[in-house]
C-alpha cells in the first residue's frame, strides 16, 4: 500500500477498537470523541502532508518501489541523511514541532533497527526468529504505514525499590508459554499517541540486571490485542474552545497514556526479544540513539523557530525594543542556531555503519538531549517574560464579536505601530497556549523527560564517552609544561 491519506489513517483508528480510558469513560471512536477528534484530524494533516510534499516526505520502498514515509529510510549515503532530514523537517512544520509523536518518530526507530539488525538481534545466531520477526515487522511497519506508538519505561512505585526488579510484579513481564507464543502481564508508561496508534512496540530501555529474563521483552502488538488497557491522562484539547481562543490546544493534545497488559498473549511471531537479557542491555550499541535524537533534533528545532518568531512578532507587537528583551530574544535565536547545527553537522558527518547503511554522525546530537530539555522551560520562561500581563489580556473570539464590546476592544486593546486589537488578542492568545495553557504544562514536561531526564543523559553521554585521549592529552600538555618548569616535585608516575 505504501504511504496512507489523512482518510486511510482515520478510517484505520475508527475500525480498531481498542480499550482506551479517557477521563471516566471508554472510548469507542477516537476519531469523534470531542477530547481526541482535534488530535485525530491533525494528525490525518500529517498523512495528507507527505503527499503534499512528496519530492521530500515520501521515499520509494527499495524492494517494490511503492512511495514510503521518509522515516522508514534506511539511509544509504549522506544525500539519504540529508534528503531524510528535509523531509522530517517538512513533517514537524506541520505541527510547528508540538507533537513530538507524529508517527515518523518510531517509524526512524524501527528503520534504525532493521538497518543493523545483524550487529544486534541477528549477532550471534541464536535469535534468528526474533531477528527476522523485527526485519518482517518493520517492513510491514512502512508498508502498511502503520502508526505506532511505543513504552519502554518501567512504572514508578517505590524509587528504593524499583531498580530491583527481580521479583517486582508491576513491570511488563512474561508469565507463561502459551501454544502462540507468551503471555505478558504488568504495565508500562507512558506511551503517547495511543488513542492515535493502530500498533504498539515494546522495547528496551535502562539495562536489566542478570536473572530478569522475564522482562526481557521486545515485541510488537495491535492497540486492539485482548487483554491491553490504555488510561489516558486529562485532554488538554479544550473541547468546543474557538480554534482562534485555543489555537495549538485544540489541535495539538496527542494525548498520553498508562499502558496495562492484563495476560497479553504475545504471538511467537510478534517477538523480537524474549528472555535474552544481553540482546534487551545492548539496545544502546544499536545505533538507535543517533537516528532518534536526528528526528527529535529536527522537531525541536522546528518549534524553537517558532518560538524565537512568536516571542520576536509579540515584542514587536507592543513595540518592546528594550535591551533586556532584545537579549531574551538573541537568547532564543541562540538556541535556533545550536540545534540547526547539530542537525546539519550530524548529516554532514554521516557515517557507514556496515552494509552500506549510513548513520547521523552521534556526536553533535548526543549534548541535544540533555540541552534540549533545559531549554524548553527556559524558552517557556522567556515568552512569559516578553508577554507578562499582556498574555491574559486578551479578548475571546465570541468577545471580539460582540458588537458592544468591539469598538472599545478596538480602541482600547489594540497593539504598537497599527496593530490591530483581533491581530494582537491572536498573537497573545498564542502564545499563552504555548506556555500557559494545560497543553503548554504538559509539553515542557514533554521535553524534560521524554528522552529520559537532562540528568541521566549527562551521565550516560559522560560514561559513553571513553575516548578521552585528546581532553587528557591537553590537560598532560600543561601539566608536562609545568613538571619542566619546576612546579612538581616529581613526576606522577614517581609518586606514591
Ligand atoms: C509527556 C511525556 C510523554 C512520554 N511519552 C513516552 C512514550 O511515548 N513512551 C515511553 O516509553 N515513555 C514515555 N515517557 C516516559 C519517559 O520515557 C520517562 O518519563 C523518562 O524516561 C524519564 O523517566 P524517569 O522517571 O525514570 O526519569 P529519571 O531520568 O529517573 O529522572 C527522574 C528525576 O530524577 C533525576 N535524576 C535521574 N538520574 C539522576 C541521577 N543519577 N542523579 C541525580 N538525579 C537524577 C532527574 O533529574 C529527575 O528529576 C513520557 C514522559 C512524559 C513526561
């Protein structure tokens, strides 16, 4: 089939009828449902977009030549990096990169993964069933443009206890052989895009210590499996709100959700890991990090644009030229520029990875993480700073209609330099569902941890990082250079 219209997409969720909880009911069609019908249609956009822009967003299936999401590419050369990039770009635009979960997420996840399946599933001979489930699943993956949503996160319960996994019953794990295949049982959090996903992939995450074979699972389901129970958290769409009162919120909730397995059956040929605790540990060698942070990184700079031009257009707006917001500007522009050149350097420095498969260059994307995440509340920060009291001052669509309160909106709510006062209550409006909205407290949440948190990706980038030899060569260089001018008394190696 290849890429699917907004249609096909919508036409797929009404026909899965998956158990989704969303504020005290179940939902039986996510495509009407008030609180998920504005996700459902944007995210339909996103179908619709790719045949808009096909030069950049659809790529042809290698073996049929039927046209692909451009995040199924397994790229082959820079020019593939390069292009893949474009077209990820094209993708985020539509959502100014508030959805961080438009399907092309894990459609570059799983592409990641069939393009080194060898070194990984395949390595050692003695997973072929699962090796080749994962190449037959991520080619029906892109074929079937299947939009998938995934948790690989263990629930919290108790922080001293959790890591310990043996013997805790609450993370997904496997409970018995069944003549299909196995039986999982437990929860995971926290898979977004559920209400919008026909499949959902579990994964590996933090490393499993040894004897935990029974959550050493990866495998692949449909949302409507028996037994899977999605609980939404509360919609932040603002159901029956004006598209011009709520401009993002309305469009943009692409919902979260607790995920609970209650005795799953995993048929054989949706596993791609099962038990084998080093093939679940070594998921960090596989390549995924790059190619994700590659896509997340192109998504991110998409709404930093946007941020940079909103907070640039409100100051504008109420003729702001001071010094501080100047400088809260160039701040924003600042981090434009750092993540665009993450972007670019990464394509650029692509790299072979076997097969002919090429790679993003990690090295520019890994500090994105943790960079990212930190400077999502501050850019929040910044609106809320170049906004202040204006952010609350803004007429509604059903005020600014009201005929009685019009002209004095108009004479007394307008902005600077022949800003007219629906312009300005729309700029304004704006941006308070950027930063001030329920969406908006979701969303920099969102970026704090949806890559696991700043903290533990300056860790894990710090360890990863074992070629030192260059920072040690220069700090030896000076401490060589005072050793000869007599400021040790002896060598290191002399002492004790
Ligand atoms: C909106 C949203 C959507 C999400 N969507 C998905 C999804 O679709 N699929 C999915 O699988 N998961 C999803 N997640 C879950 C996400 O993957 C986890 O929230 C993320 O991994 C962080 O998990 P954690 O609580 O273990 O964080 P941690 O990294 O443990 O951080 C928790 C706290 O501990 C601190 N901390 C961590 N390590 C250290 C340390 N060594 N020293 C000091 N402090 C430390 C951090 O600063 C933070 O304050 C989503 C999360 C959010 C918020």
């Amino acid at each position: 089939m290849g890429a699917r219209s907004g249609a096909q997409f919508l036409q797929g969720l009404r026909s899965t009828k998956r158990q989704l909880w969303l504020e005290g009911e179940r939902v039986d069609d996510v495509t009407t449902h008030p609180a998920l019908a504005g996700g459902a249609q944007t995210l339909a956009g996103v179908f619709d977009r790719l045949h808009a822009f096909p030069e950049e967003c659809l790529t042809p299936d290698p073996e049929t030549g039927e046209p692909l999401n451009v995040g199924h590419m397994i790229p082959r050369s820079v020019d593939d990096l390069k292009r893949r990039n474009r077209g990820l770009q094209r993708i985020a635009e539509a959502t100014v990169g508030l959805m961080g979960r438009t399907p092309d997420y894990m459609n570059v996840k799983f592409a990641s993964f069939a393009g080194r399946w060898k070194d990984w599933l395949g390595a050692d001979g003695r997973n072929e069933g699962g090796a080749h489930n994962l190449v037959t699943f991520q080619k029906r993956l892109a074929r079937q443009d299947i939009s998938l949503t995934h948790t690989i996160i263990h629930p919290t319960i108790d922080k001293s206890t959790d890591s310990q996994i043996l013997g805790n019953r609450v993370p997904v794990h496997k409970i018995a052989e069944s003549r299909a295949g196995i039986v999982v049982r437990g929860a995971r959090i926290l898979a977004t895009l559920a209400p919008f996903a026909d499949e959902i992939a579990v994964y590996p995450a933090h490393p499993l210590p040894a004897g935990a074979e029974a959550y050493a699972l990866a495998f692949s389901i449909p949302v409507d499996t028996p037994g899977l129970l999605f609980m939404c958290r509360d919609s932040a769409a603002t159901p029956g709100a004006a598209v011009f009162d709520r401009p993002l919120s309305t469009r943009f909730d692409e919902q979260d959700a607790f995920v609970i397995f209650d005795d799953v059956e995993i048929p054989r040929e949706r596993l791609f890991i099962d038990g084998r605790i080093d093939l679940y540990n070594s998921v960090g060698t596989t390549g995924l990090r790059d190619n994700m942070t590659n896509q997340t990184t192109i998504r991110a700079l998409t709404k930093l644009e946007f941020a940079y031009g909103l907070a640039t257009r409100m100051a504008e707006a109420i003729g702001d030229a001071s010094p501080v917001t100047q400088e809260m500007l160039g701040e924003l522009l600042d981090y434009v520029e750092v993540a665009r050149s993450a972007v670019l350097l990464s394509a650029e420095h692509g790299r072979d990875v076997g097969d002919g498969v090429w790679f993003p260059d990690g090295r520019p994307l890994a500090p994105m993480r943790s960079l990212l995440a930190t400077w999502f509340p501050r850019v929040n920060e910044i609106i809320m700073l170049v906004g202040s009291h204006n952010l609350l001052a803004t007429p509604s669509r059903r005020q600014l209609d009201d005929a009685l309160l019009r002209p004095l909106i108009d004479e007394f709510l307008h902005g600077a330099r022949g800003v007219d006062a629906e312009e300005r209550a729309g700029l304004f409006r704006l941006a308070w569902d950027f930063v001030g909205s329920s969406l908006a407290g979701r969303n920099v949440l969102y970026e704090r941890f949806y890559l696991t948190s700043a903290a533990r990706n300056r860790i894990g980038h710090h360890l990863r990082n074992v070629d030192r030899s260059r920072a040690y060569a220069l700090v030896d260089g000076i401490l060589a250079a005072g050793r000869k001018a007599g400021g040790f008394s002896k060598a290191p190696s002399e002492r004790g």
